[in-house]
C-alpha cells in the first residue's frame, strides 16, 4: 500500500461514515470538492490527530475493513500523514486495512477458555470456514472467562452489530457461525435497555454486606433511578459536603492502591495531580482490561455503568479535572454499550456537563473504544491511543501526574480502584479501612466461576471453597499471563502476602488449573500471547518474546531423554532472557512476560 497521498477517492458508504463523525468538509483542503477558490486561495488547517482512532473505528464499523481511499480521507479531515495514520490503523487488531467478509468471527484460545476446550472450538470452526485470517480469527482473551469458552462476532453495517457466545460449546458452531436471521439481514444487536447480566457472573448476587457489587445482577443497569433508589450519588453529595481537599483526605486515610496491579496509593496520586499548577488537568479510566482471566471490571460496567460514572465525577472535583476519558476495549459491546447509555442519561439529568447537581462542577465524559492492543491497558500507552498515536508506552519521568495526557496532569486509574471510592465516602475512611474489598476472577476448574468480592486477607483457600473446585487441583495461576502459577492454598490474599509467596496479585486473576490441563501447551499459549502484544518499541521486549516462544516450542517437541542436554540449554536460555526481559524492558509487558514460565518450571517442573 502506498502510504502517500494519492488522491485516492473514498466510496461513498466510506465518506458518509466519516463525515457522520466529523461533519462534512468546508474546504477542498480538507477533503472537500475542489472549487476554484481553492485553487487560490491557501488555508490553514488544525490538526485533529485525536480523533483519528474514532474515524478508524467508523470506518471499520461501516465497511469492515479500511481502504486505501478512507484512510486518505480521514487523514486528509484531521490532517494527518498517511504514514503515520497507516502505522496507527495497522497496530490494532481489530481493524483491517484489506478486504474481508462484513461479519467476523473472533474465537478466544486464551488460558481460561484453553482450559475449558477452546480448541475443540477452534477445530470446529476451521473446519467450516478453513485456516484463519479472513472469516475469523484466533483471539487473545475476550473477558468472558466465567462462560469459557467464548467467542465474539463482529459485523460491519449501519449500524454495526455484536454477538457474544459464551459458553462456545462444539455443539453451538452452527449457531455462531452462520448470521442469526434478523429483518436487516444482520447479527442481532447486543441489547442494553433492561437486560441485566448472567447471573453466574456473579456467585454471590444479592449476598449481604457485599459493597462493591451490590447492585450487579439485582438492579437494571439501564435505569438512574433505579440506581438512586439504591443509594446512587450519596456519595458525590458527600464528596460536595467534604471539598476536594476533604475528599482527597479520606481516600489517603482509607489506604486505597490500585487495583491494575502496581498498587500505588490512590490518595498520593490524586493529591499530587491536583497541586499541578499547570491546566487543565484530565482524568482516564483504564477500562482495557485485557489480561488474560480478567473479567471483573467488564461485569461491574455491564451491571451498575452508572456507579462508575459517579465515581469518575468524584475523582474530577477532587483532583480539578473537566474532561474524563473512559478508554474501553474493543471486545466489550455490551459494556460499551451500557456506559454510552448510562454517560447519555446522566449528562440529561444534569449529573454530568456543566454545574452539576448546582455545586457549579463542570465535568464532561468522552468514552474512548480500544481496537485490541493488550498493550494499552499500560497507563501512558492510553494517552498515546487517545491522541491518536500508536499505543506504545512512554519512558518515565516524567510521570502522568505531571505530563499525561496532551502534555497536562492526568490522573489514571482502572475501574475497580474508582469505585471503591463510593464505599469510602459514604461509609467513612476508617470504616471502610476495617473491612477492605477486593474483586478476584475466578475460572478454570471450578464449580461456580465468576466474580467474587472478598476483604482483604481471606486466603486463596477459602476463594476456592466458596467457587467449589473440581477434579484435583494442580496449581492456580494467580495473576493472568504476567502473574504466576502457586500450589500452597493457603496464601493470604493481599498484595504482600502473595509477593512473599514469589506471586502477585495483579488484576485478581484466579485460574484454577486440575490435571486435564496439558502444561506445555498453556506455557506456550503464553509466550505467544506475549510475542504478538508486544509493541515492539523496546530490543529485550520485541526479541525476547520471541526467543522465549522458540524455545518452549523445542522443548514441547522434545520427548527422547536423549536429548537432555539440549533441554538444559534451552532451560538455560530460558532464564537467561527472562531476565533480561525482566530488567531491561521498557513497560510492565516485558518485565513480567517471564514470570509464569519461570514458575512453572520451578514450582510445577514441567519439562523436567
């Protein structure tokens, strides 16, 4: 593809979907029919580049794929060059810069769904469509870790259409991947109004003292008032009564980490960002949760959208920011879908836009789609999204709260740590301090997958017995793909007790593993998840990968104790570049991509 302009012209469906974003054209120079007074006469244009990855989207949404002739469109409107645009539309997964069919299946071969027979799945539907690359697809986990296996169906039309299957038994491959007859001929739509979530999602649905899931599964997500009625926006009243400084001082009081994994103080994070003097300030949601056996995030969005937008108002008036942007993953309709709503909805009754609830707070939400990177769930990797660049992390310091995004102070944080800020106002600091809440993943072998809220300190032990295992437990991957693999039940559940026990907490991934599992094909479905989210920026990231991929797949092969020599040298070589993963790497990807690998090996000795 030549990646200049050429003048290539956009079809029409192509040109209506851009200009039903940005408006249509007001001068030849930017993409308009050409007059002679552009001939001219010279005008300036302002570069628009943060809208580029919403005109992907729509282009991709229309279409199905992004021509030649769009692209040149869409950079031509926000003046843009080709190259780059080309080089940020080709870092996504989910867009398409060829031809393919309108409708795509995307089936999950992650670690949860692998564990559950994703490649019966994926052998059925090859079987009906042959290799993958243009009808579907091998996808990187899809959230639906609690219904695995899952697949996820994409269809491009006006307006463009999802369909989720999960459980994707075998016995279902006609359903998904033949179209469901509708009256448009399309997939049908997710629905949002009314339509609460799987029950199973949540085991615990209507348990008492449950704080952070209290109202999934048990209200309509769609309704405001129904979220009121259950003690919606008590706490931003309270936050209105406390002052930003107030507020700011009960979430450092509370001791609130974050919830993504680094752990780091909310409250330090938030008071730093608000001394900034430069303006203005920006808040991010971090809603790209993609590490593989991540799931809970996508259930409090998809069951009480509204409690995280009360959560994000609060964090705007205590750090001073105006403009939020929620940054979602692609794979997530419905949950886009039910923010969209809930972001509408509020911003009619006046609990978002300009002087909300009277207080004189203006603070608008923009939700933002992801287009599958794994890497953009790395905080400064978003702003780079949003801004219309390709998503790859940037070198600390200087750090967000300093110069985030557009430059400006710009405070991250990732669903789960947002809403624990609800209980924290509305109970007090030292209430909530005593009895702490935490979200855990929990699929694999268990009898009752789905999420579950613990305080602070229960042990894995007690997780499990509440989600009922099944078969004999070999290990729990705690953690997802960059966390590692444990095999003592009795490890407290807390960000220091599983770093003594040389795990993590991380995202509260629990992937229970029994003895049906093949160890060596999870490893290596693994290392190839890591070689293909790679961005590539850093040599010990986008070579390391690599090497740790080619190596598991010879000692996969290797089955004659004859060559036991040769395994000592791939273990040997193994270490070797994790570690150097480990130290050298640019961004958490790379300094985690060994971690599971190397407790494998020790803790479960495979390849011994």
């Amino acid at each position: 593809m030549d990646i200049r302009f050429r003048d290539a012209e956009p079809s029409e469906e192509e040109r209506a979907a851009v200009d039903a974003l940005l408006g249509p054209p007001a001068t030849a120079w930017e993409g308009g029919a050409r007059s002679e007074a552009d001939l001219r006469v010279a005008a300036r244009a302002e570069s628009q580049r943060d809208l580029l990855l919403p005109a992907l989207h729509t282009v991709n949404d229309r279409v199905g794929w992004i021509s030649e002739g769009a692209l040149d469109y869409i950079c031509r409107r926000l003046t843009v060059p080709p190259a780059e645009a080309y080089g940020v539309a080709t870092f996504y997964s989910l867009f398409s810069m060829k031809p393919r069919p309108k409708r795509v299946l995307h089936v999950c071969t992650d670690l949860a769904c692998q564990a559950k027979g994703a490649d019966d799945v994926r052998k059925r539907v090859q079987e009906r469509f042959g290799p993958a690359g243009t009808d579907w697809h091998e996808s990187p986990c899809l959230g639906l870790c609690e219904r695995a296996p899952a697949a996820l169906a994409l269809e491009a039309g006006q307006p463009h259409r999802a369909e989720v299957y999960a459980p994707a038994t075998p016995g279902t491959i006609t359903t998904i991947t033949e179209a469901a007859p509708s009256s448009n001929g399309h997939a049908p739509s997710v629905n949002v109004a009314g339509e609460t979530p799987v029950k199973d999602a949540v085991p615990q649905t209507g348990s008492p003292g449950l704080l952070l899931l209290r109202r999934v599964g048990v209200i309509d997500p769609a309704s405001l008032d129904d979220y009121r009625a259950t003690g919606g926006y008590t706490a931003l009243r309270r936050a209105f009564e406390l002052g930003p400084a107030g507020v700011i001082r009960e979430v450092l009081e509370s001791g609130l980490v974050g919830r993504g994994g680094a752990a780091f103080p909310t409250g330090r994070k938030w008071d730093a960002a608000a001394r900034q003097p430069d303006h203005p300030h920006y808040l991010v949601c971090n809603a790209d949760e993609s590490e593989p056996g991540t799931f809970k995030d996508r259930v409090v969005m998809e069951g009480d959208p509204y409690a995280l937008v009360e959560a994000m108002t609060i964090a705007a008036y205590a750090t001073g920011c105006t403009k939020g942007y929620l940054y979602i993953r692609g794979e997530y309709p419905r949950a886009t879908a039910r923010l969209q709503h809930a972001i509408a909805t509020a911003r009619a009754r006046g609990l978002l836009g300009d002087d909300i609830l009277g207080k004189g707070l203006s603070f608008d939400i923009e939700l933002r789609r992801g287009a599958g990177a794994y890497i953009c769930g790395e905080e400064t990797a978003i702003f780079n999204s949003i801004e219309g660049q390709r998503g790859e992390p940037r070198s600390k310091p200087p750090f967000p709260v300093e110069k985030g995004l557009f430059g400006k102070p710009t405070v991250v944080n990732n669903v789960e740590t947002l809403v624990n800020v609800l209980p924290i106002l509305e109970r007090g600091a030292q209430a909530y301090a005593t009895a702490e809440p935490k979200l855990f993943c929990v699929s694999g072998a268990v009898e009752r997958p789905g999420v579950y809220e613990l305080t602070f300190g229960a042990t894995l032990r007690e997780l499990l017995d509440l989600a009922g295992t099944t078969g004999t437990t070999r290990a729990v991957l705690l953690g997802g793909a960059a966390g590692a693999f444990v095999t003592d039940l009795d490890i407290p559940l807390t960000f220091e007790g599983t770093r003594n026990a040389g795990a993590t907490l991380g995202s509260g991934v629990v992937l229970v593993i029994d003895d049906t599992v093949d160890m060596k094909r999870l490893l290596l479905r693994i290392a190839e998840f890591f070689r293909d989210e790679s961005c590539g920026q850093c040599v010990p990231c986008r070579v390391g990968t690599v090497r740790q991929e080619e190596a598991l797949h010879r000692l996969s092969r290797r089955v004659d104790p004859a060559h036991s020599r040769e395994n000592d040298d791939d273990l040997v070589l193994l270490r070797e570049v994790g570690q150097t993963m480990r130290d050298a790497s640019i961004c958490g990807l790379g300094q985690t991509a060994w971690n599971a690998v190397e407790s494998a090996l020790d803790r479960l000795g495979v390849f011994k």
